[in-house]
C-alpha cells in the first residue's frame, strides 16, 4: 500500500476528484461537494482544489468537471507565469 497520496487516485487529478464525489446527488452546491468529499476521506489536495470552485449549485458530474477544467487551468497559468517571471528575472 502506498501513504498518502503518493501512486495512482492521488494529487490532483480529474479521476481523483470524481472518486471522492461518487455518489453525491446532483444538484449540489460547493459546500456539498466539499462535505461529501471529507466524508470520502479525500486528500488535501482535492478539498483545496474544490475549494477554489465558484459558488453555485453543479448539476451534474460534468458540470464539476468542467470547473475543474477551469480551476485547475487558471492555477496553471498562474504558475507558469510566476516561472515566467522568474526566468526572466534570472536571465537579467
């Protein structure tokens, strides 16, 4: 067995999310989501990422896929950008 989140369902990822959200009636809020997935004992890493979700009602398991897709999106982009800045800082 491996600990934490170390292997594969761990981290963040789509597959991970939806594992700690089967189940969930749909419509759900944020708050729902976030609550049924400690109820699933999911990782830090999940709760943070549903976290970051806009506060609304999902209708379904695409609707909280496609908020990942632009949760996990825009903190990629901030990242890259902050490595961005970091390169060019560097190479001055």
């Amino acid at each position: 067995m491996t600990p934490g989140n170390v292997g594969r369902g761990g981290g963040q990822s789509p597959a991970n999310v939806t594992k700690h959200l089967k189940g969930i009636d749909f419509p759900a809020s944020k708050q729902d989501l976030i609550k049924h997935a400690q109820h699933e004992h999911a990782d830090k890493e999940v709760i943070s990422q549903l976290q970051g979700f806009e506060e609304r009602q999902y209708g379904s398991m695409a609707d909280v896929m496609k908020a990942y897709g632009k949760e996990h999106q825009g903190s990629s982009r901030s990242k890259s950008s902050q490595q961005q800045g970091q390169q060019s800082r560097q190479s001055k």
